[in-house]
C-alpha cells in the first residue's frame, strides 16, 4: 500500500490513540472512585433529610443532584466500550448506528452536514447482533469521517443497510455553508484529514472488509476471513 502524504502524522496520531487505550482503565477508575463517595454520601444525607422540618424541599433538591450522579456514572462506564482489547461487546446494526450518529451529528450540523438514516435501520426487537461493538463504532466513526473529510460540496451523509449483514454510506451534494462561522475551527489539519488509504488502514487494523469509492462507503459488519 502507498503511503499518504499523512502517513507520518496519522502514525503518531496512532500511537497517541493507543496510548490513550492503555491509559483508559485507569483513567476510568480515577473518575468512577470519586462517584461512588458522592453516591454514599447523597444516601446518607436523604436519610438525615427525611427527619428535617422541610423534608420535600430537601428531598427534591437531593433526588435532582442523585440524577445527575446516575448521568455521570453512566458515562464513566462507558468509557470501556472503546477498549478493543478487552472489550467484545456484541450490538445491533441500528444500535451501531444510533450510537455514533448521535456523537456526530452535532459536529457535522455545525458545517450544514446533516446525516440521515434510512428507515430499515429502524430499531427491530428480532434484529441480528454483531461482534466486537467497539471495534464497529471506530468503523463507522472513520466512514463518516472520510466522506466529511474528502467528498466535495457534502451537503448530507446518506447511512443504509447493505444486506443482512452490512452498512453503506454515501455522499449527496448541498450547501455547505457552515451554520456556525466558527465551524472550521473543528477540522482536523489536513494532513490528518481521514483519505481512502487512511479508512483502509483502520479497516485492516481491525479485520473488516471496506469497499471506499469517492462517495461512498460500504463493510461488513463481521470479520473478513484472513488470507492465507
């Protein structure tokens, strides 16, 4: 495979993501500890409540504060399912899908890309998981990032079910003026700018077979079979 002009930075960036993995478990720990203090400390503090003079008041002030240690802890958590090498969570398509849509719309809406799911990929309470759930969001992350990177006026990012057991994105024309003047500050550089050779790379590193046209994006949602 010829390299990419960013080849070197896309090797530091690598090492900097991997790095990043084998520092997660504890970063995870670091902030998981301090939550459960809290979480203690809430429930002693609603039971010395429920004898207070304004018991409700008190009551409802701590049930908010409660809510948002659940939100917290809920995102602590789900920071493991980014380790590919400990984690083998299985996920549906549409929960593939959801989950990194709902990451990236935001970014991609701030530069007038919007992304839209097709029907098919509705949730389906008898539709099929796939293996390795965190390996999986980094594909669909990096197809999203190439046609947002490399496809010329993107307007929208078209995202549908290819078979029973693959995904399709493409790239369709529109206005692609920003709707927030400071939208180009979120770019990468573009020597990190996700190219094809980029998207095969992950692709490979990972084990799935992408097909990566100008416009759009197609693999498999399992592991292709290793060549021998």
């Amino acid at each position: 495979m010829k390299a990419s002009p960013g080849a070197r930075s896309w090797m530091a960036a690598g090492v900097r993501h991997e790095l990043l993995t084998r520092a997660l478990p504890a970063l995870r720990h670091d902030m998981a500890a301090p939550v459960s203090v809290i979480r203690m400390g809430l429930l002693v503090l609603k039971r010395q409540a429920a004898s207070a003079p304004d018991a409700a008041n008190w009551t409802e002030r701590l049930s908010l504060i409660e809510d948002q240690v659940t939100l917290l802890s809920s995102g602590v958590h789900s920071l493991r399912a980014w380790e590919l090498s400990t984690v083998d969570e299985d996920i549906t398509r549409s929960e593939l899908v959801a989950q990194c849509t709902a990451l990236m719309r935001v970014a991609f809406e701030l530069h007038g890309i919007g992304l839209l799911v097709a029907e098919e990929l509705s949730p389906d309470e008898g539709e099929p998981r796939f293996p390795a759930g965190a390996a999986l969001r980094y594909m669909v992350l990096g197809a999203l990032g190439y046609l947002h990177d490399t496809a010329p006026n993107l307007g929208e990012i078209c995202i549908e079910a290819d078979g029973d057991d693959a995904l399709r994105l493409s790239a369709r024309s529109g206005e692609t003026e920003p709707a927030d003047p400071l939208a180009g500050v979120h770019r990468a550089p573009r020597a990190l700018a996700i190219d094809a050779i980029a998207l095969q790379s992950l692709a490979e590193g990972l084990g799935y077979a992408v097909s990566v046209e100008p416009d759009s994006v197609r693999f498999g949602l399992r592991h292709a079979p290793t060549e021998v």
